[in-house]
C-alpha cells in the first residue's frame, strides 16, 4: 500500500451551541436542532453535555483569575501530579500532557507530564487560524461587538481554489430542507463568515481553514475596503511578503497576550493550492502552550473578551462526539474540544485509520465543565501501531475519574 497521510479529524464533530443560528446565520445549527427534535429527517441525537445554550456558556477565569498564568515556574499540584502520573506510568513515553482544575478558579491546581515537547500540531493548528479572523474582526470594530457580529453574519463568501483539494464534507442545510446534506467544499459555494468558521472548527474542514485564513490576510491588509482586489494582491505580492502576512495574522494576537510563537505555531495552509500561492513554514506546538491558550481563552484575554467567548462557543460540541470527548464519562459534561491527527503507514504494509505505524500523531485540547468539576487539558501523543482515538477516549474517561475524586 502507498504511504498514508492525512492531516485531519475527520470524525464529525460540531460546534456552537444550537441555538446560535438566529444570532449566527450558522444554518448547520437549525438543521441539527431539528433533527435532534426529530422534526427532520435524520440521525442526530445528543448527549445531555451538548445541550447547552448560547447564555450558558461563560469564561470561568475572566473577572475571577485574571492574573493566573502557565509558566516554567507554574507549582505542580502534588495529588493532580500524582495522579496524572499513575495515568500515563504504563503508557508509551511519546505521551505529553498539561492539565488544569479550575473548579475553584481562584486556586487552579495544575499537572504535566512532557508537556514542553513539540510536535506538529494538524488540525488542533485550526484553532490559531480562528484567532487570526477574529483578531482582524477586531482590528476592522475595535469597540463595536455588534457590528463585528453584523460582519461575520452579513459577509457572504464565494469559495474559490484555495478550497482544493479537501475530501471532508462539511454539513449544508437552508430552511424548508428535507434534510442535512454533507458535502466536500467546491469553489463558487457561499457561506456567511461564521460558517466558514464553524466549517473549520465543527468539522474540522481543510478548505474551510484555508480560506479562513486567506480572508483573515485579506481583512488585515485591506481594513474598510475588504475584501480588496484579492486576486490582484495574491498575484502581485512578493511571495515572502504573503508568507509573512499569513503568519502575522495568526501571530500577532498570540503575542498581544503573552503566548509563544516559537513553542505555538502553524505554519503552512491546509490545501495545496493555497500552499502554492503563499509559502509555508514549519508547524509545531507543545501541550503547555496549548493549555496556555486555554487559559487566555478562559480570562477573555485572546485578542478580547467577545472574540474569546466567540472562540469558546466555537469549540463547544453540539453533535454526536469522537475520540477524547466521545467517552461515556463525559456524556453529561459539556465538552469544548478540537482534536488533530496526522498519521502514515510504513511503505508496502497497510494500517488502519489513526493506527500510522510510520507516524501516528493524535491531539486533544478539550475545556470540559463536567458538574462541579471544571478543568483543561492539553494532550499530544505518537503511539505507532494502535488506534490513537480509543486510547485518547479511553484515557479521557480516566483523567475524568481523576477530577471527580478531587484528587
């Protein structure tokens, strides 16, 4: 068999809470609430965790912790160390991990293991990509929350090549549809800017990150008169000029609130034809700065408090959950989580599905608010040979029973 690689996570997943479409014009969402009321054709059905609604999410760190930080000098919580510890003793050493309780936000307890070593991030990378938009969003209406919403949900966006290749579907439905449909992305499909977004996170859709991205350069270069002449400034940009731009836009907010590019970035588009047209560069992240994210996400303090509350909706999971967040543990808890994988097999020997055994990489970020418990986890891993989204399932049942002893 030839070698297999996918940058993915490719198990559906969804993001948002349902009730978002009227403030949105995410149309996913009515369509998955109506399945789930069984008022239109298909399967859906949710777990209790993934009921919540728009008022009901809330950053647990802003206004409570806002001095909190993850540093080299961050204490290490003896009992949460321990436990991590006895979680991870047995398993394969490329297993790094951060952890935080925020149950009492202002005493977060914290835990990790490995948890400065890098590795190429895949789709969890889509999570910077968001950032980049919203922190342009914000740069566009720098004290006007409703006029960035009007943005996002008014601004209607043709797909064109920088969609290709991508063989994931993204979820379409308009109001009076029979059904939802799940279709690959093609160029001259229109979606409002939300979409795109909730088409990149919720689905984790290659061609939506790409062109996520390429209107985040866009809003930033052109500012009032976006989206510009794109074609033009594409063609007649200097290549390393674009290559600097793209990283910018991602960057920029990162640093704004004390994050690390050199320990967090990505750094190449998801499609080929968007790699053709601006150069890339490496990609990497460590679970440290990982959970540091989190916990800016958690103050408010990523790009502001509006585009962090908007992140935090982003990730939550309203659809049928996969590899760490599909744990029966965590049925009742509301799970805000974006996963990556990239995996290949040796050349001539077949391997199945996040089960690599030339690489195997398998990435979990994940805010889970499971009762009284609340807490963040980091985790990357590149365990050749065996199914990395059982192992991350699997272990995210057993950090949940850490949490729930209060140990």
């Amino acid at each position: 068999m030839k070698w297999l690689a996918l940058l993915l996570s490719a198990a559906p997943l969804a993001a948002y809470p349902l009730d978002g479409y009227a403030r949105t014009g995410i149309r996913r969402l009515e369509g998955y609430r109506l399945v789930h009321e069984g008022k239109l054709q298909g399967a859906i059905r949710l777990v209790p965790g993934a009921l919540l609604r728009e008022g009901q999410v809330v950053l647990r760190l802003r206004g409570v912790n806002d001095a909190f930080d993850i540093t080299s000098d961050t204490p290490r919580d003896p009992a949460l160390q321990k436990g991590i510890e006895r979680i991870f003793g047995a398993r394969d050493p490329s297993y790094s991990v951060a952890v935080l309780d925020i149950s009492d936000p202002r005493a977060p307890r914290y835990a990790a293991l490995r948890a400065n070593e890098k590795k190429i991030p895949g789709s969890v990378g889509k999570l910077l990509v968001a950032g980049g938009l919203l922190d342009a969003v914000r740069r566009r209406f720098p004290g006007d929350m409703a006029a960035r919403e009007r943005f996002l949900r008014e601004t209607v966006v043709a797909a064109d090549t920088f969609v290709y290749r991508d063989g994931k579907t993204v979820p379409v439905y308009n109001p009076g549809d029979a059904r939802v449909v799940n279709k690959r992305v093609e160029a001259g499909d229109r979606y409002n800017l939300y979409e795109w977004l909730d088409h990149m996170m919720s689905q984790s859709s290659n061609a939506a990150a790409s062109f996520v991205w390429k209107q985040a350069m866009l809003l930033r270069h052109f500012g009032e008169r976006y989206p510009g002449d794109a074609g033009a400034f594409f063609k007649e940009t200097p290549k390393p000029a674009l290559a600097q731009l793209a990283l910018d836009v991602n960057e920029d907010p990162l640093r704004a609130t004390g994050l690390d590019p050199g320990q967090l970035r990505i750094g190449t588009f998801f499609t080929r034809n968007a790699s053709a047209v601006v150069p890339g560069t490496a990609s990497y992240a460590c679970p440290n700065e990982l959970l540091h994210w989190l916990v800016k996400v958690e103050q408010g303090k990523l790009v502001d408090a509006w585009a962090s509350l908007e992140m935090k909706k982003l990730l939550y999971f309203a659809r049928p959950r996969y590899r760490y967040a599909s744990s029966p543990a965590l049925n009742k808890a509301a799970v805000f989580f974006k996963s990556g994988s990239l995996f290949r097999c040796k050349p001539g020997i077949s391997c199945g599905a996040y089960q690599g055994t030339a690489i195997n990489l398998m990435h979990s970020v994940a805010i889970v608010e499971s009762g009284e418990r609340v807490y963040l986890v980091a985790m990357m891993s590149n365990v050749l040979g065996v199914n990395s989204a059982v192992e991350h399932q699997t272990i995210a049942g057993e950090i949940e029973r850490l949490m729930q002893s209060g140990r």
